[in-house]
C-alpha cells in the first residue's frame, strides 16, 4: 500500500503571495487538506479538485474541532495511504501547536514534514509600515502570547525581563487581554508614553489599524470594539510607521469586493484587484469535470471549414484533447475564430492569429467548442450560424465543498461593491445565490453595484438589479479607476 505522508504547512498570515513555494506545492499534492480559520482559505483552491477539504476552526453554535480530534485525524488519513496537509495561519511553530500535531505523528511511525510560515507578528506590523526591529529604535523582539492555559487565561509572563531586556514585543491572541498587557508593562517600568499598534486581519485588504500608547490603547480599543485577529505590537518604532506604510497606499486597499464569476480558475481580473490592495471574493465557485470525448467529431476534424473557440479555456481544452488522441494538429483545416478577445488571444498564445466571431459568414462545417453552457445557447447559434456541430469539453458545477467555505468568507466579510464583468456572470450569480442559503437580492443589499459594460448592465436590469456604476471602457485599469471613485462617493 502506498504509504501516507503529512505536511505541516503555514498558511502565511493573510496575503496568499505570503505562503511559501513549498506550502503551496504541498498543497497542490494534497489528497485531504485540514485547514484551520485564520489560513486564508483562498489558498484552497490551488488544491486537486478531488482533495478533501476539512474545517479545523470554531464554527457558530459550536466548538472547534478538538487538538486530539485533529491529531487523530491526521494519523488516520495517512495511515490510509493519503497526502495530508495540515495548513495552519502563519507559521505553524509559532502558537501554532505544530509539536504537539507532529508528535502525534511520529508516534505512529508517520513521515511527515514541516514547512514554515511567515507569522503574523512580523507580517501584520510590516503590511502597517513597520519593522520589527530597526538599528535606531530596537536591537531586540520578542513574540509573546497574550493569553494561556491558565485559569483565567493571563498568560504567566516575566514581566520584568520583559521591559528590561526588549525593545519591541509583538503580542498574538491579545485583544481581550489587552488591559492585562498595558497595566502590567507600565508597572514593571515600561514610559506609560510607549507606542503601541494594534493590526487586524494584518495583510488582508480589510488590515484595520488603532494607534495608542501603554496608556491609551485600552480606551481606544474597547471604543472601536477592535477584534481578533489582531498582532499588539509595542515599541518605540511603531512611531515610524508614518514613513514607511506602503500597503495602506494600494488604490483599492480597505475595499471588500465580492466579483461573480463564471470561469473555473482564480480570474485575470481577481489578481488585478487584489494586486491594487482589495480583498476579492469570488462567487460563486465552479469546477470543471471533463467531458467524454465525442471521437466523431474528434475523428472527422479534418471535415470542418470553421471552429469557433466560446472561451479561453475552450482554447486550452480542445488542443489538449487533440494531443491526447494522438491527433496531429495539422488534420485542423478549419478556420478559426474566437468567442471573445480573451479567446483569440488564448489562441494567439498558440500561434494563430484569428479573428473575432463577429466577423465570421455564413458556412456549410462549423464547430463550435466550449462547456456544457453551450447546449443552453444552442437556438441562439442555430439563428444566427445555421448548421453546426458542437464539441463540449467540460462540465461546469458548482464545486459543492466550497459552499461551507464561502459562506463563511461572506460572513466574515464586510463587502462594499460587487462587480459583474459580464452578463453570464449577472446570470450566474442571481441563479447561484440560493445555493448558498441566501438570495442574490440579500447579499447585495447596502453593495454597490458595477458593471464591466453596457450589456452586462442591461443584464442586471433584466434581473432587477440597479447597477450604479460603469467603467469608462472595459479594461482593468478604468474598473480600477472607477472602483476607486465609487469608494470616494460612498464614503462621503
Ligand atoms: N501561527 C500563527 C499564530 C496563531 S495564534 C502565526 O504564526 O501567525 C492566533 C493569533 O495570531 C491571533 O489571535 C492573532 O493574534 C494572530 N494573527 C493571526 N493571523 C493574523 C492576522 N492576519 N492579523 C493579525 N493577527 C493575526
């Protein structure tokens, strides 16, 4: 039997550009992939369509899966041959519990291997602007829990090693122990004037920031009703932060967008606004399964004049599919067109230099290449190209294990806008909403709603939506711009 094998992983604290190549390869190996709350669960999709995905964290109305539970767990998953990865927020040796979950492991005599994350308490206080240490304002750091076993949960510190021997200490799960904290660091000897920043959800695009000192901050926290997660960091250098926070700059940085989709990968316009500092919620999630080969059309592909590609990934499908048949691509006689300019440039990557459908004729062999989605549109195309055959490659579905997982990205999350870059995306989403145990109307109320261009907002309209705003033309940069401008409007 194949034998089983354990990655511990870090998630890295937010950012999926943070997790490290290793972690991501685990991942991308992984047949059972056990997650816990603060690993962002984003990097879930880089996971083999069929891998288990199994929720570690607290869910409402109930505990969170027990550390011997998951220890358990992970012991019995690779005794059954599988690759696991167990990936945990930051990194996994910083209260982390990845001791007590690889002990476990070695006990049964399973190999395992830890990746290491970046944690938090670094992180979070670089994405604000600020180096944990710095030659002018500190030569030493500390990474401190703020909370412990112990009865009422103050952790049981040496205080005054602490204020004598480190100039900046980083405390993690340390919210509610913050008064705790403040008045124990003061009366130890540490200036009641010393700096302290509290970051939350640090490298996400909803990072929040409260700003205070030893004296202060309880207030100001207990005032904003500022949450877990969040890095308490204290030192003199969080005065620095002005000068060097960069992250906070990002256009987008603070905007919460929920983008539908209707494409099986993370798409081009995600990356972008994410890229500019947004946190991006795609919805809903799609997987792809492959289609049975249809061999008479794959066999008489020589007969066909013209071969109209619907989608991208149509594209990348249909020539995979000609490989794995052994069939040599130049039995393609046909002339080819693409759906869209993202097919005809999927297709120029390849080679050929095509055209747009629009300015296909009339003809006797026609294919047309895309998902299951084309049976639906199939009197459309008999209308307006007459006789043709079509080759479907894919099926999309709705991917039914992320449904748990995007329920609560939604409930986390404070969403601003919703971005329709298409009107089968409009489609998608109204159709898909109630899937998820909530209406399309629901979750968009209070959202701003833009549109990627004129069709796609008469699209919302058929479905009684009140699109707000358009960008000028449709690329990324001018939905950037106007996704920019419509935060300004709301926020006045
Ligand atoms: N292994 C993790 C820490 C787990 S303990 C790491 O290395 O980062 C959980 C605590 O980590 C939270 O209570 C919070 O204090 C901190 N934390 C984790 N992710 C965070 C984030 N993105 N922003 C701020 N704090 C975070």
């Amino acid at each position: 039997m194949k034998k089983g094998k354990v990655f511990l992983v870090g998630a890295g604290p937010g950012d999926i550009g943070l997790i490290t190549v290793r972690g991501l390869e685990a991942i991308k190996l992984a047949e059972v992939i056990l997650y816990d709350r603060l690993a962002n669960p984003k990097l879930l999709e880089f996971a083999p369509l069929d891998c288990e995905l199994i929720y570690c964290g607290k869910l409402p109305h109930c505990h969170a899966l027990r550390q011997d539970k998951i220890n358990d767990l992970l012991v019995e998953k690779a005794l059954e041959g599988k690759i696991v990865v167990r990936l945990k927020g930051g990194d996994p040796s910083v209260f982390g519990r990845v001791g007590e979950e690889a002990a476990a492991l070695a006990e049964h005599d399973i190999s395992f291997e830890i990746v290491p994350g970046i944690t938090s308490g670094i992180a979070a206080p670089l994405y604000a602007g600020i180096p944990v240490t710095h030659r002018e304002y500190g030569g030493s750091f500390a990474i401190v829990t703020a909370h412990d076993k112990s009865k009422e949960g103050k952790p049981s510190i040496d205080w005054e090693g602490l204020v004598n021997g480190i100039d900046t200490i980083s405390f993690y799960m340390g919210v509610a122990n913050l008064p705790f904290i403040c008045e124990s660091l003061i009366k130890h000897g540490k200036p009641s004037s010393t700096p302290v920043i509290l970051v939350q959800w640090g490298t996400f695009g909803r990072q929040k920031i409260l700003e205070g000192t030893l004296e202060t901050i309880v207030q100001k926290a207990q005032f904003e009703k500022f949450e877990n997660p969040a890095i308490t960091l204290i030192g003199d250098i969080v005065s620095i932060r002005g000068k060097l926070n960069w992250f906070e700059k990002k256009p987008l940085f603070g905007r919460q967008i929920l983008l539908a989709r209707t494409g099986t990968e993370i798409s081009e316009i995600a990356k972008e606004l994410t890229e500019q500092g947004a946190d991006v919620i795609e919805f809903p999630k799609w997987k792809k399964v492959s289609a049975p080969v249809d061999m008479t059309v794959m066999r008489n592909i020589h007969m066909y004049e013209k071969i109209l590609f619907t989608s991208p990934e149509s594209v990348t499908d249909f020539f995979t599919t000609l490989a794995e048949q052994e069939i040599d691509i130049r039995n393609v006689k046909a002339k080819l067109f693409g759906g869209s300019t993202k097919s005809t440039r999927e297709l120029k990557k390849r080679g050929f230099v095509v055209d747009v459908a629009d300015k296909m004729t009339d003809c006797k062999k026609l294919l047309i290449v895309g998902d299951d989605q084309l049976q639906k549109h199939n009197t459309e195309y008999t209308a307006q190209y007459g006789v043709h055959d079509l080759f479907i490659t894919s099926f999309k579905q709705i991917d039914e294990q992320f449904i748990p997982i995007l329920q609560r990205m939604l409930d986390e999350a404070a969403l601003d806008t919703v971005v329709f870059p298409s009107s089968a995306a409009v489609q998608a989403f109204v159709e898909q909403a109630p899937v998820y145990g909530i209406t399309a109307e629901r979750m968009l109320r209070n959202l701003k709603i833009v549109c990627m261009g004129k069709k796609t907002w008469a699209a919302a309209e058929t479905f009684g939506l009140n699109p707000d705003d358009m960008p000028e033309n449709p690329t990324r940069q001018a939905l950037i711009e106007c996704l920019q401008k419509t935060f300004i409007s709301t926020r006045l």
